[in-house]
C-alpha cells in the first residue's frame, strides 16, 4: 500500500478487504483478507532492483512489497545511492511469511515422488530481506531479519535505535513486509482467529482479526544530523520498550501484563509519563483476548482518562511482520495531522473492556504531537515505541 | 565499549537432551527444536548454578537465532491442511511453527519477562543472536540475556543440498542448539571472561552457498565439524569456553562468501 495516497483520501474510513483473490492462493475458506491492488514490485523498486537483481520478476511476494516501500523510503530520506555508499548502513527488517518456506509444490514433488526441487529452496535461502536491502543499495553494515511474530514491524525501531545510540551505524533502515499467504491464512483459521467478515476491532461483535499484507520502511538518522527545517525530517523515534509476558503460547497475558510494561519502559526511555502521549495506536487485532488485554493495560498505565486510543487494523488488516512499522507510520501521519479518524470497523465498543476506544465516526483533534505505537505477538511478546511527529508528512513534501 | 561477562557457554546435539525438571508439561506439544533450545537453556543455567544473583533477575532478555529453525514443523501444518481437504489444519502445528516459539517457551518456563529478540539468518545465527544480546544489555533494556542458537534439522533440506552439491557436503538432518549466559558487568558475582566486540559484515553470495557453506572458516575444534551447519557455534562455544576457563584472551573470526563474524574474548 501506499501509505500517503491511504491517508490523502482517507482510506482509513473506510474499508476494503475482499475474498483471497485466486491469484495469491486458492482456498475453500470465506474469511475476507486486505490484499494489495497493483504489481506488488513499484515502478521506483523495479529501478532500485534493476542495478543489481538480473530478474526482479524472480522476487517472492513479500520481496517485492519490501523493495517498493524501501524505495519509496530512501527517496522521502533525500539521501542518494552515492551517499548511503559513504555511510555504515544497518538494515533491521521484520517478517513472517518472508522467512518461511513457500514453495508447497516442490516439497510435495519431494515428499511424494522423491523427486528434490533446489528451487523454492533456493529462494527461501535467497530471501532474506535485509541483505536484499544492502543488496540493491550497495550498501554496508549489519542486517538483521527481525523475526518476533506480529511485533516484528514494532521491534525493528526499537533495535535500529539502539544500534544507533551505541554508534553501531551512521544510519539506519528499520521497517516490516509480509505478503498474503496461505499458511498463516491456514493457521490463524485453525485457531479460529479469523473474523468472517471484515475485522472490527474493538467491536461489541468482533469477530477476530483479518489478514492483510503491506510493507513499510522508514530511515532513521541520529537526531543532531537533522534540523526541524529540514524538509526530510518527518519524526522523532523517542523511545522504545520490550516485554514478555511470560504466559501462553498464543493468547496475550489477560491483564496485558507484559504489554504495561514494554509501555512504560518505553515511556521511561523517552524521558516521558502518560499524561504527555496524545495518541495511542493500539495493536488493535480485533480478537477478543487481544482487545481485552490491551485495554486492561491501556487502563493501567494511562489511568482513567486516556488518550484517543484507535487502532488502524480496521483498515489495513494485520499485516503481521509488517503491521508495527505500518502502525509507526499511520501513527506519525495522525500526529502530524493534528487529528485521528476513529477505529475502523468499530461501530459501537465493547463494553466490558476497560479503556474507551475512538469508534468508526469519530474523528478528534489531538492534543499533541507524541504518541505511543504498540504491538503484542505470538509467544507473549511486547513492543511500543514512542514518537514525536515533527509536522505533516505531506507538508514536508510540498 | 564496555565488556559484556560472559557466565557459561554450553552446546548440545541430539544425543544429550535433558529437559528442566518440572517442564514434561508445559514441553508435552513441543517439536523437537524447542525441546533441544529448552535443554540446552537448562544446562547453561546449571553451569551458571553459583551466579550470586542469578535468581533475583526477573528481567532477562532472550535472544534466539536460527536459519531453517521450525521448518519441518512448518512444513507438517502445511501438510496437515492439505490433507484435511483444505479446511484449517492442525492449530498445535500452525502455532509451534511460528519463529519466535522457541523464545516463548523459554520465557514461560523460566518466567522471565524481559525483552526478547528472535531473529532468523543462514549465515551465522547465533552471533546475530549474540550481537543482539550484547546490544540490548548496553542499551540498558536488560542486565543479563540467554543467547540460544538452535536447529532443528530437516531431511528435506538435507537431500535439497546433495541435489545441489551433487554429492553430501553439509549434514541438514542434524539437530543442535547452543546457549550461553550474558551480563552487565558486575551484575553477577561468578568466574566471567569479558566479550569486548561482536562484528558482523554480511556479503551477497549465491543462496545456494548459506546451505552448502563450501567457502566457509573458522578455527578448528576436535573431530570433524565440516559437514555441520553449526560447526561455527562449536568452534566458538569452544573459544567462549577457553576464553572462560583458561582466562585466554581470544579474537574468533568466521568467514564465508557469505560475511565475515568475529567475537572478541577478555580471558
């Protein structure tokens, strides 16, 4: 998706997600997902590609999505190819579906006729997306693939961060991509995760999450690179907190133990308390243990009387590796706008969770610039990151 | 740079698993790269038994590293789906297929609630591990940190790389995993040695060649290592151990057409 173009013609109010179109995957289950429209591999991504990939159509999925939302990325930074070869880059990249291996066909062209296909392997060895990245870049310096289930995206920030506090790299490349596929489809239905229709999160009748599938890439610099007037500079990577919550394989601590604190460390790494956050884009998944959690510890830290509190998965869908690092970027465009649109998807809250939610026709004034972005994930991991947006993004770019 | 203290270095195969008292439970659904990354976070916290300290610390970071990690698992969900005409699949299967599964069963069993760190590459996971260990005990997100390297084995991808080679130069089906114990200085009172430095320089190279790894080297260790795919993790688990015990102080470097990996040592 193109993150601008979503929220220039406030896409965010609406909904779009749809059938698995065939061309992704067939299958026999009805549960809507959020598929990208148009060549996953952008016309910009293609010339970055092009320099050094003999075959970009040879690129999965996910590959694709990733090197689109790296270009759009390294162009919004101003920084040229010549320039980045000049400095030590880390690349820290979230996923799922980009780690896993895909190519069913030839597993089954082994398993049951004997016959070894070194091709899907291949691309699966071959798919790592933070070399792509120093790949198409010319570029140098550590790559990690950030591979923490749904926090993903969230964590990526958080360890480009540090890398950049300990003078690890001059510059870093954080972000998350996953595309559409068929086992967590799959898997998320054998848990009977899936909404059968589109999510509703935080909804008196949600019904579980929806896939989708996005990339997002952003560029981080050590704050005293960039002055306030510089057209590039879009926010402020404040803080970044991490937790367990030490509980279920699957399902979230019910009190959201793990995710206060991951909120409040992040908030203590920043240098800020809760009554300085004027937003908070929640996870959001729309299944009932996720949204009761987060509200649960949405009430422990803020109190009260919190922030707006939305979530934007309503309208992208869980983009899983890549939804903390799509969430960062809705979440600067929404501080930097001044406003928030209300959960898509949620037409009248639940009440029996514990924290009040901005529904579907809400739409708020923000009290602020900071806001809080946070993420929960299989094996009872947590993840916020605090930021600052320095205006609107389409502002910096006029 | 502050030196991170290195506590204890252990690794473990196949042959060796012994699980934490009290855990057949809550390890009764585990595939077999969770219960060998499990055994071998037991042994390494037995080793560090004396750590003065040790108990107190309720807010450890797990990192994990792994290459193919859970594909066997993952590709027993895809087969589950498939045989069950297309419908769901086996829940069990899908949820143990998740990367970070390993780093979840770590913290329920140990009930450690800090931050934690699953990160997946084919070239040498274990110090991508490492280095994120080091990193976010500097970073002041965690006073200590498990590092687990782990492999799960897989005869798919093992017959996969003779269908590459042409001929067996890499042993796939093999299980291992690796676990060593980190720190703040001074935040444990135990025998340490220091890790100064943890570098990685990835390289592009053919794919073929993080499953083949016919360029790769480091410095040998008893008994032949070429065919596994963790004789990195060996070979330093070894330097770790010398560097712990004999008080040397040593630079481990690995290299491959696919990067270069280097940990320094304070003995």
């Amino acid at each position: 998706m193109n993150l601008l173009e979503h929220a220039s013609c406030e896409a965010l109010a609406r909904q779009n997600a749809s059938a698995v179109p065939p061309s992704l995957f067939e299958t026999a289950l009805a549960h809507p997902v959020f598929a990208v429209n148009g060549p996953s591999l952008s016309r910009h991504a293609r010339e970055l590609a092009g320099h050094v990939l003999a075959d970009p159509d040879r690129l999965g999925r996910t590959q694709c999505l990733f090197l689109s939302a790296l270009a759009e990325a390294v162009k919004d930074s101003g920084l040229s190819r010549k320039k980045l070869a000049t400095m030590r880059v880390g690349v820290a990249i979230g996923t799922t579906v980009g780690a896993t291996f895909t190519d069913h066909e030839g597993y089954f062209s082994w398993k049951n006729r004997g016959v070894p296909n070194p091709g899907g392997v291949a691309d699966f060895l071959g798919g790592n997306l933070a070399r792509l990245a120093h790949a198409v870049l010319g570029t140098r310096g550590p790559a990690s693939v950030v591979v923490n289930a749904c926090s993903s995206g969230t964590d990526t920030l958080g360890l480009a961060l540090n890398w950049l506090r300990q003078g690890v790299c001059d510059l870093c490349i954080a972000g998350g991509a996953d595309a559409l596929s068929i086992i967590p489809y799959h898997g998320f239905a054998s848990l009977q995760l899936l909404d059968q229709k589109p999510c509703r999160p935080f909804d008196a009748e949600r019904g579980g999450l929806t896939l989708g599938e996005g990339a997002a890439c952003v560029v981080l610099e050590p704050a005293m690179r960039r002055d306030a007037s510089d057209k590039h500079l879009t926010g402020r990577l404040l803080g970044y907190g991490a937790a367990s919550d030490a509980w279920h394989p699957t399902a979230p601590h019910p009190r959201g133990r793990g995710l206060v604190a991951a909120v409040k460390n992040a908030l203590d790494d920043a240098g800020l308390t809760p009554d300085d956050i004027s937003l908070v884009n929640a996870h959001g998944t729309g299944t009932q243990a996720n949204d009761k959690a987060e509200c649960a510890a949405i009430r422990e830290v803020f109190g009260n009387s919190p922030p707006p509190v939305v979530s934007t998965k309503g309208a992208t869908g869980h983009t899983l590796g890549a939804a903390g690092a799509v969430e960062v970027i809705l979440t600067l465009l929404a501080l930097g706008s001044g406003e928030v649109h209300g959960t898509t998807g949620c037409g009248r809250q639940d009440p029996s969770l514990e924290a009040p939610v901005l529904t579907s026709s809400d739409r708020v004034a923000l009290r602020g610039a900071v806001g809080i972005s946070q993420s929960l994930a299989f094996g009872g991991g947590n993840s916020a990151l605090v930021l600052e947006a320095v205006r609107g993004m389409e502002a910096a770019r006029e | 740079m502050n030196n991170i203290a290195l506590i204890s270095a252990v690794t473990i195969d196949s042959g060796n698993i012994a699980l934490p008292p009290g855990s057949a439970r809550e390890l009764r659904r585990a595939d077999n790269l969770t219960r060998m990354a499990v055994a071998a976070v037991s042994r390494c916290l037995g080793q560090a038994g004396g750590a003065a300290g040790l108990a107190e610390l309720d807010r450890l970071a797990i990192c994990v590293g792994h290459g193919a990690g859970a594909i066997e698992t993952n590709l027993a969900f895809v087969e589950s789906f498939f045989a069950h005409k297309d419908m769901c699949g086996s829940p069990t299967l899908f949820s143990h297929s998740v990367h970070n599964t390993v780093a979840g069963y770590i913290s329920r069993i140990y009930g450690i609630e800090g931050p934690s760190m699953t990160l997946t590459d084919f070239a040498w996971p274990f110090v991508s591990a490492l280095e994120q260990a080091v990193c976010l005990i500097r970073a002041g997100m965690a006073p200590a940190a498990l590092v687990v390297g782990c492999e799960g084995g897989s005869r798919f991808l093992q017959e996969i790389a003779v269908e590459m080679a042409g001929r067996q130069v890499v042993d796939m089906s093999r299980a291992m995993a690796a676990a060593w114990l980190v720190a703040a200085p001074g935040t444990l009172s135990v025998q340490s040695a220091g890790i100064t430095a943890v570098n990685m320089t990835p390289l592009a190279c053919r794919p073929e060649e993080l499953l083949l790894r016919l360029s790769e080297k480091y410095p040998e260790i008893d008994g032949d290592t070429s065919v596994l795919p963790w004789g990195y993790a060996l070979s330093l688990n070894r330097a770790a151990n010398e560097a712990l015990h004999l008080e040397k102080d040593i630079h481990w470097c690995a290299s491959a057409d696919f990067g270069c990996a280097c940990v320094d040592f304070q003995g």
